[in-house]
C-alpha cells in the first residue's frame, strides 16, 4: 500500500523527535498508537459486516433452492403415485386374457426379426510362436533382481626374506 522503507522511517523519527520533543514524545507514540487501534478495530468490523451480509445471501439463495425442491415435491402427491403403482400391479396380475400374446407398449414397432442374437462362438487364441517365447524369456531375465558381489584381487604379500627390488615392483603393480 504505502511504499515507506526504513530510511523514511529514520527521517519522519528523527523531526518528530526534533519538533515534538523527548519530553512529550512517549505520550504523542501512545496516542497515535491508540489511533491506530481504533483503525483497525474499524476495518475488522467493517470485514466482519461484509461476511455476514455474504452469508446471508448464501442462505437466501439455499432457501429459494429449497423452496423449488419443495414445490416440486408437492407435485408428486403420495396418492399419485400409490395409485400409479397400484394400477400397474394390478394390470400385471390380471388373469384376463391368459392365452393371448402381450402387446408391445405404444411407439415400438414390431419386426420380424428377433430382438435377441444368438451368442457369439468362443475363440481359440492362436499357440505361442518362438518369437514370443524370447520376448517372454527376456523380460523375465530384466525384472529378476540382480545379485551384488564383491570383486576379490588376490594381492601378493611379500615375503619377509624378499628383496627390497622386489617389493618396489610389487608396489609399481598395485598402482597401476
């Protein structure tokens, strides 16, 4: 918001320091930090207004969506349906006309044709060529974990009667 940096700060302490004095300096600190209290206590109530007038509306807008449901609700009365249903068990269980086929509902038409297809025949899948059988080998070779061994040199000591010559040249070995 405000753009002050600790220079400005030191600048605005030093001439109040100057013009107001260090007698009464403590007194007017107090009174700009009570200033400063009651700015803030301000603008949190303001926020606190804001929200509540936002819940508010909230709780507007699910009443209004309740209302809605709640009429549709109404529409649907329990005895329309209990005798809708009712109805239709009891088309269901009639006994009256036994031996005649059943209509089709209103809008499908009948065919010729049957509605139902006769089951697909199972297939065979075909037998595993050599090639797959690499691939298989191989992929199972890549996920087997691999074992980890500790190389071992054999390293010649010498012996404590060699020569002085020959225990350099067996040091010129190690290091290279």
């Amino acid at each position: 918001m405000f753009d002050i940096g600790w220079s400005e700060l030191v600048v605005i302490a030093v001439v109040a320091l100057i013009a107001i004095g260090p007698k009464e300096l403590p007194g007017v600190l107090r009174m700009v930090g009570q200033w400063m209290g009651k700015a803030r206590k301000m603008a949190a109530e303001f926020q606190g207004q804001f929200q509540e007038a936002m819940r508010e509306a909230e709780m507007a807008d699910l009443k209004k969506s309740f209302d809605e449901v709640k009429e549709a609700a109404t529409g649907f009365a329990s005895g329309n349906i209990v005798t809708s249903l009712q109805k239709d068990v009891s088309s269901a269980l009639s006994i009256e006309d036994i031996d005649k086929p059943a209509e089709p509902p209103a809008g499908i038409e009948t065919s010729a044709t049957p509605a139902i297809e006769p089951p697909a025949e199972p297939t065979t899948p075909e037998a595993p060529t050599p090639q797959t059988f690499v691939e298989a080998e191989t992929h199972a070779a890549a996920t087997e974990p691999l074992a980890v061994t500790a190389e071992v040199q054999p390293v010649a000591v010498p012996h404590p009667d060699a020569e002085p010559a020959a225990i350099d040249e067996l040091k010129d070995a190690k290091a290279s």
